[in-house]
C-alpha cells in the first residue's frame, strides 16, 4: 500500500527540517542549557533553585521528545535507527520519561535510585562532537594514544611499587 502525496510531502518537509544547520545547532544549545541546568544542582539547595530546575527538567524533557518524534517522522524508523546518536537520544528520552513518572519517596528523591537517570542525559554533550570537526580530530587524537598513555601508567606504577619495596 502506497503512502498518500500529502504525508510523502510533509514528511520530506520534515527531513529536510531536521537536517537544517539551524535546527542542529538550536539542539546543540539546548544540549548546553541542559547542561548548565543539571550543573547547578547542588546539595541543600534552595527552594527557588529546585523548583526552577525541575522546571527546566520538564521543559528539556519535552523538547528533546519533540526533537525526537520530528526525526522519527521526517526520517522513518529505518533511517532514523541507522544514526547511532539517534538511538541514544531515544534512549534518554525514554529513560527522562520513566523518571518523570515513577513517583518520588518522603526525601524527594526518584523511586528505585532513578534519579541518577539525569546522569544520563550529560552524555548527550558528546552530540557536540557529530557537528564540531576540530573537537573529532582531537578526541580522535586522544583514543589512538589512549594505549600509550596506560603503558606509560603501568611503568609508572612499577617504578612506584619498586621503590616502596626498597624503602621498606
């Protein structure tokens, strides 16, 4: 069965949307505003701060899952899976979701440790690095030599384990 002209269209539309400079670099900065968000939770914080910052959660919440319905149309189950960063971003939204709806304890805190979710969505920062090039050629950098820098830790360590054995 063919797809009508009109969702053909609309879901094209969508696509090329999705597929803007401006909407990937207006999700990148509410991926920054996000993050400064969660930063600025503190322990015995004050009232206003959590309020707002719960606030912030729920309004990041929503706009990431209509971030993610916006691809999901535009691009299709197929398409939209390929990207592996897509998935992700499914993933958190899903687990944001979950959070929202399990209910809180006495103290506050999310039921059954879901709290630490939140945790979870600062790894969306590293969305950063499909759009910012010179970043990709530096983290790059930083994993070829990630197996030199762990035979230099282990020689370091077997300099220190000799020599507290000498000063014993």
């Amino acid at each position: 069965m063919e797809k009508p002209e009109w969702l053909v269209k609309s879901s094209n539309r969508m696509e090329e949307i999705c597929e803007t400079q401006i909407f990937e670099k207006t999700i990148i900065s509410l991926i920054l505003l996000n993050t400064l968000s969660l930063a600025s939770e503190h322990y015995e914080e004050a009232y206003a701060v959590t309020k707002t910052n719960e606030i912030a959660n729920l309004f990041f919440t929503v706009i990431f899952a209509v971030e993610m319905v916006m691809k999901l149309y535009g691009f299709g189950c197929r398409k939209y899976s390929e990207d592996s960063f897509n998935l992700f971003d499914a993933f958190i939204v899903t687990m944001s979701y979950v959070e929202l709806v399990v209910p809180k304890d006495e103290s506050g805190e999310g039921g059954g440790g879901l709290g630490m979710l939140r945790a979870f969505r600062l790894l969306r920062i590293f969305k950063i690095i499909k759009s910012w090039e010179s970043l990709k050629v530096l983290l790059g950098a930083v994993l070829g030599s990630l197996g030199d820098i762990t035979n230099l830790g282990i020689l370091i360590f077997l300099f220190l384990f000799i020599f507290a054995l000498l000063c014993k």
